[in-house]
C-alpha cells in the first residue's frame, strides 16, 4: 500500500518558519483583536498573535511574520471553534469581531482599557465607568475608504483588502459597515468606472489607474460626497460625471495620488462637480467637512463621546479651553457656549479652515483655530504668555502623544486635561506621564465607536493634583 507524501509537521519546540502552518489553541485575547497562542517554548513561552482568532478556538494557521519573541499568524480553518464563537452575518473582513455577542465585545473592550492602564500604564486609583455601548450594531459608519483590484478571472472589483494581504481584493456587494444609500452610491460609481474600461492600479507592477473610492455622508443631512483616488493620468471626467448623475450625490472630488503607497490622503484633489464640502450635524450644529480632514466615522456615537467630552470638562462659563488635534473643530464648537475662550490646534490646514467655517455658520465668537503641529503652536502660546488654559482637550491619533507634547500641556498646567482616546496603549503612557507630572487620573468612560471590530475609543479625565 502506498501513502501519501506529507510534509512533516513543524516541529514545535523550535521557533516556526515564516510559512509554517500551525495547530493551534488561542488563549485570550491581546489589543488590537489578534488571537494569543503560545507554544512551550524556553521559559515563558513564544507568543503566536493569530488573526481571525478568538479564545477557545483551535485553529489550523499559516505564519506571516516570524520575530525573536513572537509571530503573527493567519487563521485559515478553525479545527474546533471557541464556546463564545457565533456564527458571522457577513462575509466581511472589516467586521472580525462579528463572532463574538455585541455584549461580549463591549466586556472585552472595557477589560482592554483597564488592562492598558494598569499594566502597561501602571496607573490605578482611577474610576473605571461603564462603557457606552453603540447605537447602531451594523451601518454605522459615515466614511469607507473601498480599494479596487481584480479577481482571479482579472476583472475589476472593489471592496476590502483580504486578511492579511495588501494585494488582494475581496469584492463587496453589502457593506453592513455602510447604509444602504453609501452601498447604492459604491456600486452605481464601480458599474461607472467599469462601463468606461478603467483598470486598477497593480502596486506590484506600479501599473493601472484606479486606486480607491472614498464614499463618505452626512448621515443626518443626507449629503453624500463621492472621492475617487487614482493614479496621476486622463479619464473622461464628463462621462464619468454622465454616468454617476443618477445618484445624486452632492460632491464629486477626483484625487490624483503618486507614490507607491495606499493612501487617500495628500494627493492632489479636484472637484469635479458638485460642492467641495459635505455638511453634517452634530450635537445640535451644522458642520461642513473638506474631502482630506477628519471626522469621527460614527455619527451617532461621535455625539456621545463628546456628551463624555463635555461632561468631563465640566466648563463654568469662565473657563479658557484649548482643543489639541480639533480636526474641523467638532469638540471644542461644542463646549463654546459654555467657554469663555476656545482655541483649537490642528495640523491639516484645511481642517481648520473647515472649522473656523463652522464657528461662523453657528454663530460661535469665542473660538479661534490655529494651522500647525502641537508642538510647535503649545511653545508658541506659552511663549505669548497670555492667560493659561483652565481645561484642555486632546484628541490624537493612534499614535497617541509624543513625550515632548504631553511635557507641554503638563507645562500650560491646566486644572483639567480631557484626553479622548481611539488606542488605550498609547493613552496607558500618555496619561502615566501626566500624572508623573503632577495630575491624577480620575475617570475613564470607553464609548464603542466600532461595533463589530477590536476598535476601542475613551475618554479620560486627568486633574491637576
Ligand atoms: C482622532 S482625530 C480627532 C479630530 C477631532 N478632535 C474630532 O473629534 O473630529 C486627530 C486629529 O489630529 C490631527 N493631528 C495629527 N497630528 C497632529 C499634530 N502633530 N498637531 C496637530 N494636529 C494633529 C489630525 O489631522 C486629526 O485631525
């Protein structure tokens, strides 16, 4: 009788290869939403971060990425599914969380949070509130960026990168992130693009036109704003434009966008038809948003967080605020009305063009928005040695803070620091250091942002000890 040939199983008491596929059993969960397997290897084990992985589960997974201490690994079949695992409602890669109950999401994400702040921050004495659950579980989102690629047969598509590869695009139909009129508008501009024999743009080759569709609305005012991202070139913009009428969007913008990289951002945009702004509201304002400046992606909750935002700043009418990253000014417009003064900060010049709009359109007379890095423009006020801020907001990037920032607001030596976090790994060092210099983590309240994905946004209250 003959067998087979197989290739032998890895040999587990070494580190794997990239490439190796593993049997594995996941323990917990880390941040960021990776399963955590660890293999009895030396002392304390090697971690294994498994994607598409969640507790319980034994999973057969491919190595992407081998370093001394760890590796990353792709689930591809799940051998023995974990108790809590449920059965998904869609095929899509930007909801991976969508196998687990939206309750126990909501627990996972409030345990991340002070898991971040004890451990990593080695904070404690602070009060841990519960986490504002979501409005909307699915079609919640307000902006998705959507990428176009081929499938295997070489025709166009367009929908989300496959787990784990920056090449292949899994084609959508159903964005359940989306609503139905962001869906209709994608598929009415992809039969467009495809109508018109566009191809995509191919990294590899460098090659191909069509890079990214950014379908972004105004959930409450019914705006919608089409951005097409490609590569620098010529298309025929008034068929494309004849083409896409019926959907009666309110702008057009045509981004041309060089480099190698997947971005959306920076490239050179024109409008093409319609407005170069889309209006929103929130919070009981009017906001106009430019196609490159930030708005939070859920409407609904945005509102919440910054009712949390608020809350925390507890202004009396006198207090002088600062908004640090204001983007188009949403948070500190919002606390105006009870401010003696607000200033935002904010390094895309067209945002702060969008938010000193805004001030205007809602007839606010007490804010003022600068251009320019953190910083630089926190020295610069310093340096003015006018009056200092009472309360000061601070809304970064995922990146969180760098020391010398954090250094400077600590410097401006507000009696309350509001710190609105989307990564509770960079808050957990942020906010240590803050109380290193002189402050008291008080409360931390998460709001989830995004259901459906390991996405976690809070807001901390830190106050001058
Ligand atoms: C998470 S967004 C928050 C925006 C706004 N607070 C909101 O709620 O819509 C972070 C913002 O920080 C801005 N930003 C990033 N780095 C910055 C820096 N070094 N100085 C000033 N702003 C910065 C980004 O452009 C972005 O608008």
């Amino acid at each position: 009788m003959t067998t087979e040939p197989t290739a032998p199983p890895p040999d587990l008491t070494k580190r794997p290869e990239r490439g190796d596929e593993l049997d594995l059993r996941i323990e917990s969960l880390a941040f960021g939403g990776n399963g955590v397997a660890r293999l009895a290897l030396g002392d304390r084990g090697y971690v294994v971060f498994v994607r598409g992985a969640i507790p319980g589960d034994r999973v057969r997974a491919r190595v992407t990425k081998r370093k001394r201490d760890y590796a990353e690994a792709l689930t591809l079949e799940v051998v023995e599914p974990g108790p809590d695992r449920i059965a998904p409602v869609a095929d899509h890669p930007g909801a991976p969380w969508q196998v687990l109950a939206y309750e126990q999401q909501v627990q996972i994400k409030q345990g991340q949070v002070d898991d971040a702040l004890r451990r990593l921050g080695r904070l404690d004495g602070f009060e841990l509130e519960p986490i504002v659950p979501a409005v909307e579980q699915w079609r919640y989102r307000n902006k998705l960026e959507y990428s176009f690629g081929v499938d295997e047969a070489a025709n166009l598509v367009c929908g989300f990168h496959a787990p784990g590869s920056w090449s292949r695009i899994l084609h959508v139909e159903d964005c359940l992130l989306a609503s139905e009129r962001g869906n209709a508008v994608r598929r009415g501009v992809f039969e467009a693009v495809r109508a018109m024999g566009l191809g995509a743009y191919d990294r590899r080759t460098q090659q191909g036109f069509l890079r990214n569709l950014v379908v972004r609305e105004g959930r409450r005012t019914g705006d919608v704003q089409v951005r097409l991202v490609t590569s620098p070139g010529e298309f025929d913009e008034d068929a494309f434009l004849a083409a896409i009428e019926p959907l009666a969007v309110q702008s057009v913008v045509w981004t041309q966008a060089a480099g190698v990289a997947e971005t959306t951002q920076g490239g050179r945009d024109i409008l093409l038809a319609g407005a170069d702004r889309i209006a929103e509201e929130l919070s009981g304002m009017r906001f106009a948003l430019s196609a490159e400046a930030f708005f939070q992606t859920n409407t609904e909750m945005a509102e919440q967080l910054y009712g949390v935002a608020n809350e925390y700043a507890a202004l009396r009418g006198w207090d002088r605020v600062y908004d640090l990253c204001c983007g188009i000014g949403t948070i500190g417009l919002t606390l105006a009305p009870r401010a003696s003064e607000v200033i935002g900060v904010e390094i895309v010049e067209q945002a702060v063009i969008d938010a000193s709009a805004n001030a205007r359109s809602n007839e606010i007379d007490n804010a003022r928005f600068i251009a320019g890095d953190v910083r630089v423009v926190l020295k610069d006020l310093a340096e003015a040695d006018g009056p200092r801020p009472d309360v000061v907001v601070v809304d970064p990037p995922r990146a969180g803070l760098s020391k010398k920032v954090v250094a400077r607001i600590a410097e401006a030596s507000p009696k309350r620091i509001v710190y609105v976090s989307c990564n509770p790994t960079t808050l957990a060092p942020n906010a240590a250091q803050l109380v290193e210099a002189g402050y008291r983590l008080a409360r931390v309240r998460p709001v989830d942002m995004f259901p459906q994905t390991p996405h976690i946004e809070c807001v901390a209250l830190l106050e001058r000890a």
